[in-house]
C-alpha cells in the first residue's frame, strides 16, 4: 500500500497554469521607476508594450516559452528597457506596473495610449 504525502498536491499545482497565473497576479504591483532604478542598472528590466498583458507576458517568461517571447521581442512589444525611456519615467517620476519573474523585472506603462 502506497501513502500520497500530504502536500503531493504542490507538486501538480506548480505545473497548474491557472495557479501560476494566479500567484502571478498576486506579486503584480505598481512601483515607482525610481525603485527600479539599480534593477535597470543591472540589464534585467524588460518593457512590455501597452498592447500586451502583463501577466500573459510574465506567465510566458515563467515557462520559457521562447517562440511566443522571440516573437514580441521581434515585434518590439517586448524590448529591454532603453535609456530614452529609462530617462523619460525618471523625469516623469512614472509609477509603472511591475512583476519579477526571475531574473527579469518586466514593467508596463499603463499610461500610455495603445497603438
């Protein structure tokens, strides 16, 4: 007779996508650019367009999926953060939404107009 340890369900919720959505959501916050300054520093904030989900984007990176992640990269809906806008959100003092998924910072400027 074979006993399930009691947290054998943790194991399949890691891999559940809705869960990983979910605690997504939950470490999704707004931050001020200037709090996120030494992660751009470092090369490891990333700049999702408007157009995008945030939390479709980071739950792509979660799962490595390359081909949908090179294809934003290519379209320019997903960019390293560049110094213009690095400067930019300084000067504005911008509050940017923000979600880690390790190692990368990925923030979204909610306040600008879709294209």
């Amino acid at each position: 007779m074979t006993t399930t340890p009691p947290d054998a369900h943790l194991i399949d919720d890691e891999h559940n996508p809705e869960l990983i959505k979910a605690k997504i959501i939950s470490e999704t916050a707004r931050i001020s650019w200037l709090e996120l300054q030494k992660f751009y520093a470092a090369g490891s904030v990333i700049t999702v367009a408007p157009v995008l989900d945030l939390v479709d984007v980071a739950f792509a990176f979660s799962q490595d999926d390359n081909l949908t992640v090179a294809d934003w990269l290519a379209s320019g809906a997903v960019e390293r953060t560049t110094e213009h806008q690095a400067s930019e959100w300084y000067s504005q003092q911008a509050e940017l939404w923000a979600v880690v998924i390790s190692p990368w910072v990925l923030v979204q400027d909610k306040s600008v107009a879709p294209h």
